[in-house]
C-alpha cells in the first residue's frame, strides 16, 4: 500500500469522551465545560453502552439539552464488538444519536467476545496463530462498519493487540486495505486515539492514503483531558480545519444514507 507521510484531522473536535453516566469521573456537564476550554468547535459525549442500557433515551435528551457558546455537541454512543459477524453490544431500538463507536474490548471469535488475556494464553499455548487471530479481530471489524446502525467510528483500532501479546507488526498490508474498503464503503471514520496511542503512525498513513477519514479522538474520562491530542502529534498528523468525516457535520448527513444504514438489521 503507498504511504503519505501525514494524515490530516481537525485537533479542534474530540468525539470521544465518556462521563460520570458510565466509567468516566464527570459530569456530562462538566465535560462540555472542559470542551469549551479545550477551545473545540466540535465535542461529543460517547458514553459506553451495552445491548441492554435502557437509559439511551434519557442520555439523549439530557446531552441535547446541554448548550455552550461556540460548542458543537454531539451525542454518540461506544460499543464492542461482539463476534466475528461484527455483532455490536448495542440495544436493538435506539434514538436518533449521531454515531457509535466501535471497540475491540474484547475478542471478538466467531462465538462471541473472548477476554484477550484468554486469547494470549491460547496463542503461548499454539491452540490459537497470530495471523488467525489478527485475520478475526480484521473481519469483525469490517463486518461491525458495515452493519453498525450509525455513521461509524472504529476506536481505538488495535488497541487490543497488546493485551494478547500480539503488536501492530502482526497487521499485514492487506488487512489495512480490507479495513480501509469497508470504512470506504459507509463512509466511516477511524480515530487516533490520545489515551491508548494508537493506531502507529504507519497504519494512520496507509489508511489515510487508501482514502480512510481519520479523527482524533481522547478518550477522555476526566474534564483535564478533553481535547488531549498529544499522540496525534507524536505520529505527525498536521491539523486541517474540517478534516473529518462529512456526518461530523450532522446536518450535511444525506438524509437517504441514514435510513439505509438504520435498515441494517443489528
Ligand atoms: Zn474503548
Ligand atoms: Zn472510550
């Protein structure tokens, strides 16, 4: 795959931040307030959730409600992948929030999530190849794009590597061209995460030359780091304004696109 030395995002819109409602420390309210004085144009509330959160509604109307100067606010929602079918831990009947995040939490095996520490010991123990478990984690992740019910952001892709003893070097050139075809083909994003410092730069160039979106993303779970981009400058991504996605712009989401991607049964 050819390379570019960068990839280009918008440092000024964080969409991946998680409050006080799930496993962050603040408050919904607080972390729009931490947004603002990050100086973001763009935040969104990405709370985690699992198929049975009954409360989407609730957190929708209150992330809604909240209003500040200057502040897009968006209300998005994280979920994990389930299996190798992209099953995403996501309620059936959900609101009309602005996007998911999908997320290796665990390992997503053709029979469902597996904990990574499981997985490496299967790798030590040659029950499981690295290349067959980079192969599953790949094509979980492109069928999770591809049926997610909402525009689509892939967090922290790799992330969980490390945890089964495996590193980015496992990822083969195909791989990234299989991921960046189905990202290409609903339009979804892949984000540089702040808090787990990936993907390396050499997947953020093949994927942002194979024509894949990149946002940045903190991960933040406390107000100081809203908006924390540090890793996006350790790997060279320069700032463009109005880089991202076109949904980051819900407004500008073609209305036709939105109710193909809601047809997709989960
Ligand atoms: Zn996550
Ligand atoms: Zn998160």
């Amino acid at each position: 795959m050819s390379r570019t030395p960068t990839a280009a995002v918008d440092r000024r819109r964080d969409l991946h931040t998680h409050s006080d409602l799930t496993d962050g420390t603040a408050s919904p309210a607080a972390m729009a307030d931490a947004a603002v004085a990050a100086g973001l144009h763009t935040w969104g509330l990405s709370d985690h959730v699992r198929a049975d959160s009954d409360w989407v509604d609730e957190y929708l109307r209150l992330v809604r409600g909240l209003r500040r100067d200057g502040l897009e606010i968006l209300c998005g929602v994280e979920a994990k992948i389930l299996d190798s079918r992209g099953r995403l831990d996501l309620p059936t009947a959900l609101p009309d929030l602005d996007y998911v995040l999908v997320a290796d939490h665990q390992y997503p095996a053709a029979g469902g999530p597996v904990h990574p520490r499981d997985v490496a010991r299967a790798i030590a123990a040659g029950a499981m190849l690295p290349a067959d478990v980079v192969d599953e984690l790949v094509v979980a992740t492109c069928a999770a794009v591809q049926r997610a019910p909402l525009p689509v952001i892939v967090a922290h892709p790799f992330s969980l590597l490390p945890k089964m003893g495996l590193s980015e070097t496992d990822v083969r050139d195909d791989h990234l061209r299989a991921l960046a075809a189905a990202c290409r083909t609903v339009d979804a994003a892949v984000e540089i995460n702040g808090k787990w410092r990936c993907p390396s730069a050499r997947i953020v160039a093949d994927l942002s030359s194979a024509g894949v979106d990149l946002v940045a993303g903190s991960d933040a779970h406390r107000p100081q780091d809203v908006g924390a981009f540090g890793y996006v400058d350790v790997i060279g991504a320069v700032h463009q304004p109005g880089a991202d996605a076109p949904w980051a712009r819900p407004a500008d989401l073609p209305s036709s696109r939105r109710e193909r991607r809601v047809a997709v049964s989960p």
